[in-house]
C-alpha cells in the first residue's frame, strides 16, 4: 500500500482534511461546495487519503461539559532500562490511559489520562508510579483546552 507523504498531499488534500478536522461529518456535497470542486472529486481524494493511510480514520470529540465531568492530565513517565515492555503491557490495561507516546527527551513516555474524578486521578497516578520499571512520573493536569484541532497526537502504532 503506497505511503503518502505531506509533500505529496495538494492544497485541496490539506483544505479537505483541514475541513474534516472541523466536522468529520460533514456532507461530500458541502465539502465540494466549499472547496470548489465536484463531489465525485472529494469521493476519490477520501478514498486515496484513506487507502494510504493519511485518513486512518473518523472518531468523536467529547464536547467541553462531558469533559468538564472529570480529569484529565498529562503524565511524562520515566522507566528502567529494560523495563518498557513490562511497563507499556500494565498501562495498556489501564481504560484511562487515552494516549501513551514514546517521546524524546527527560520522559521515555508521555501518557494522557481521563479520569472522573480527583480522587480516580490519585488512584491512577499511584497505580501507574507503582509499576514494576516506573522510576519517576511528572504530572500536569489539564486546566482548559484553547485549542483543539481534532484529537491529541496519537501516532500509528507502525501496524
């Protein structure tokens, strides 16, 4: 399946996904509308985006108030050597952990966490600082979104 770079997308392949973004459920006709070309035309480039792998798929964003209704937090975690395979198997099973990255830098990973309610957090971050090759965790909690462009960075697992 061949890979699609962003120096191969055009600017109507950035305007739709930029589009998408805002309202993945958008209708092909108002997208055409909107872009200026035909709905055939945003058939095929959605069907090319998606084969490629640039659209991996449509999901749903939680609106300000169900967010509101908990926590969520930012936990840069710092492991043994050795121990990251351990360590990604028991946060895995945590239904919290929205997001876990491999990141560069003080962290060996950054986890986003959705909990509801403080005492959930306190539970979690000690669940995941007793992990067998947790050696350290840094929490920030997230106190207001500014800007939400679609959801957080959550790169391909390489599958």
């Amino acid at each position: 399946m061949p890979d699609l770079t962003h120096s191969v997308l055009d600017e109507i392949d950035r305007q739709l996904i930029a589009a998408l973004q805002i309202n993945a459920r958008e209708s092909v006709a108002t997208l055409a509308r909107n872009l200026g070309i035909a709905r055939t035309t945003v058939n095929s480039r959605l069907a090319r985006l998606e084969k490629s792998g640039v659209i991996t798929g449509y999901g749903v964003r939680l609106g300000q108030r169900v967010a509101d209704g908990g926590l969520q937090a930012y936990v840069g975690i710092t492991v043994k050597p050795r121990s990251g395979k351990e360590v990604l198997r028991r946060l895995t099973a945590m239904a919290e952990v929205q997001v876990l990255c491999t990141v560069s830098g003080e962290f060996d990973y950054v986890a986003w966490l959705r909990a509801d309610s403080p005492e959930r957090l306190d539970l979690l971050l000690d669940e995941i600082g007793n992990v067998e090759g947790v050696e350290r965790t840094t929490t920030s909690i997230i106190l207001s979104c500014k800007i939400d462009r679609g959801q957080p960075l959550a790169p391909s697992s390489g599958a």
